[in-house]
C-alpha cells in the first residue's frame, strides 16, 4: 500500500525473502541478501530512532502545555472564586451559565449555584428597564464599560451597580458564543457623591439652601417666571436683635434659634418655593407664581408662627421677632435686582421698628400687574 509508511520496508523483505528462496544452497546469494537486510534495518533503526525522540519531545510539549494550563486555570479559579467584584458568564440570550460567589453574595444568595438557579437571566438583575437597553445596545459594539445601572436584590433592595460586559465569539469570530460581565456594588460610593453634594448645596446647620445653590436655582426660576409671564416675590428674612440672643444665651442657643426658624420657614411656604439662609441671621425665601399680596400673607403668616416660638435654653425661655423685606418680579429685572429690592425694604422694616414687612414699591412694571390687564381683570393695588 502506497499510504503505508513502511511499504519501502517491505518491499526489501519480500525481494530478500524472493532471492532467498531463488538463491537457496548459494552462499554468495545468501551473503548479499544478508547485506541488503542489515542495510535496510540500519535506515529503519536511525529512522525509529528520530521518531522516538520527536515523540519525547513532543510528550514533553504536551506536558508542559498541560501544566501550564493547570497552573492558568488555578490562576483563574482563584481570582473567579475569591475577587471581591461580581463575575458571570451568560448565554447571548442572556441566560446565566456560571457566577462567583462575590456576584451571589451581592444580590444575596448562599452560593453561585443558587444564583444561578433563581435568577436565570442577567436581565432579572435590571430594575429599569431602560438601564437593560443601555446594556443592549452598548453590548453591539462588542463591549460595554463601566454602565451604572440600578441592580434589584430578591430582598427588594436597589443597589447601584457599575457593569462591564463583553461578547464572547466562536473561533471562526463569526458568532456570539456568550456574554462575560463584571458587576461592582458602587451603592457606598454613590451614597458618598450625593452626600457630597447635598453638602455642597445645603447649609450644614439648618438645613436649607446655602446662598450659593439659592443663586443658582433663584436665576432658573426669575427666568422661567419672565418667559411665561409670570409673578414672582421674594422675603428677605433677618432676626430681630440676634446679637443680644447670642451676647446673653450663648452660641448654641442663637443656634438653636436659626434652626427653629429654619424649619417655621419651611413650614409657612408651598414644596415649590426655595428657602435658603444666606448669611449668619439672614434667611431668603423666593416664591414663584406668587403675587405681593399673596407674598404679603405668607410673610404674615410666618411673622405670627415665630412669635408664637418659645425658645427654651433650660433656665429660661424667650420669643423672638423678625423683620422682613418684600419685594416681586418687575420688567427688567433679574434674580439680584429682586434680592436688592428686598434688602431695601428689609432696612425700612428694621428703621420703622422691627417684627413687621415692608414692601419695596417703584414706578417699575410688575408682571403680575401686565398679565392681570391682559387678562382683562381689575388690577388691585398691592
């Protein structure tokens, strides 16, 4: 047989074996068939020789390989059983093949195997469904990067989660043969940003808006109020003699005051206003879509709930007063020119006496006075 590779071989022993038989009782014949066998046997002999020892060497080959496997693979487990992020690998249907125990112990699980039996599908972790299509669509470029998402637990809890996934292919790389995702709990990490934030934009002590954050959305809501036209007040708000509260009391109890009147304030105005203290004993209270009347009560209102107040201090009690300036929304003003016309009549509240609102009046347009006439109704004197 031609595809035998010793068919040179034994074609050496059949003619050997020929001339032999043709040969026999001849020594001259027998010496060179003996000849032409040891030949033969030599080549095959060297021959045997070099493919025993590329069998070793590639024994050896294949030993190492294998060892190096074992040794990557231990690597692998390693890092897959005891890395503090999630890890899954899923099906391109998304059908959950295989977790870590980090992964299960995240959403609150005994083990990966229980993981993987209660969830099924990566798409069961998604609380939004609108987070799951940015995981989707993020997943046809072939990857997705650090996607925070909101995560549900079988407890009912939300975490947020950031994830990085992506697409395992065949080894023609024609097709998805799976999906493999890493999932970190950033839930302590976002908490920390928003506290930051929070801090960032609120007064530490009361509560309330500081004045950098007041200024910022005080200007959204001005505008807002001239593109459609409508009515806008504010109340500058000052403690009454809060020297000799602090001279007498104590810090802590002029402290105590500020927060009193931080939380009556909040109480006297609508969700939709924005209250802030921007400066030691000076609060602000913008109101939007209010006219000064209606402004007017609310400062009455707020007037008559801080006097109502006692401050106790544990040896004594006292009330305390404010004054305050009113002023609204005018053409061509904007945020600080109302904060001015308040501060105005802020100083004539505290010049005629104190614990009472004045109103800053010009010659200036209200737009509370333009959208009544366009309206058709009487416009009554503020």
């Amino acid at each position: 047989m031609v595809n035998d590779p010793f068919h040179k071989e034994q074609r050496l022993l059949d003619k050997s074996a020929a001339a032999l038989k043709d040969g026999e009782g001849s020594e001259v014949a027998a010496k060179g068939v003996l000849n032409s066998l040891v030949k033969g046997y030599r080549k095959l002999l060297r021959q045997s020789r070099r493919l025993v020892t590329m069998g070793d060497r590639m024994q050896m080959t294949l030993n190492e390989v294998n060892r190096n496997l074992t040794v990557s693979e231990q690597k692998f487990r390693g890092i897959f059983e005891n890395v503090t992020e999630g890890i899954y690998r899923c099906t391109a249907a998304g059908e959950i093949v295989e977790a870590n125990p980090a992964l299960a112990a995240m959403f609150g699980y005994d083990s990966p195997a229980s993981f993987v039996d209660e969830v099924k599908n990566i798409k069961a972790l998604f609380c939004n469904p609108k987070d799951y299509a940015r995981y989707q669509e993020s997943l046809e470029t072939g990857f997705s990067r650090r996607l925070e998402v909101t995560a549900c637990t079988p407890a009912g809890k939300n975490i947020w989660a950031e994830i990085s996934a992506s697409i395992m292919h065949n080894s023609d790389d024609s097709e998805c043969s799976g999906i493999v995702g890493v999932l970190t709990d950033i839930t302590e990490r976002r908490s920390m940003m928003e506290e930051l934030c929070r801090l960032a934009r609120t007064d530490s002590m009361t509560g309330l808006w500081n004045r950098g954050y007041f200024m910022e959305l005080g200007n959204r809501e001005v505008l807002r109020s001239i593109r459609n036209m409508e009515a806008c007040s504010m109340l500058l708000i000052d403690v009454d003699f809060f020297k000799k509260v602090n001279d007498r009391y104590g810090h802590d109890v002029g402290d105590k005051v500020l927060i009193e009147l931080a939380g009556i304030m909040s109480d006297s105005v609508r969700e939709t206003d924005l209250v802030a203290r921007i400066g030691g004993e000076e609060f602000v209270a913008l109101l939007p879509g209010t006219s000064m009347g209606e402004a007017r009560n609310v400062a009455g209102r707020m007037a008559q709930n801080v006097r109502k107040t006692v401050i106790e201090t544990g040896k004594d009690e006292f009330s305390i007063t404010i004054s305050m300036g009113l002023s609204t929304l005018c053409l061509g003003d904007d945020l600080e020119r109302i904060m001015k016309n308040a501060d105005i009549a802020l100083y004539a509240a505290k010049k005629k006496g104190r614990d009472r609102v004045e109103e800053y009046r010009d010659n200036s347009t209200r737009i509370y006075d333009i959208v009544q006439s366009e309206a058709g109704g009487e416009v009554q004197p503020q």
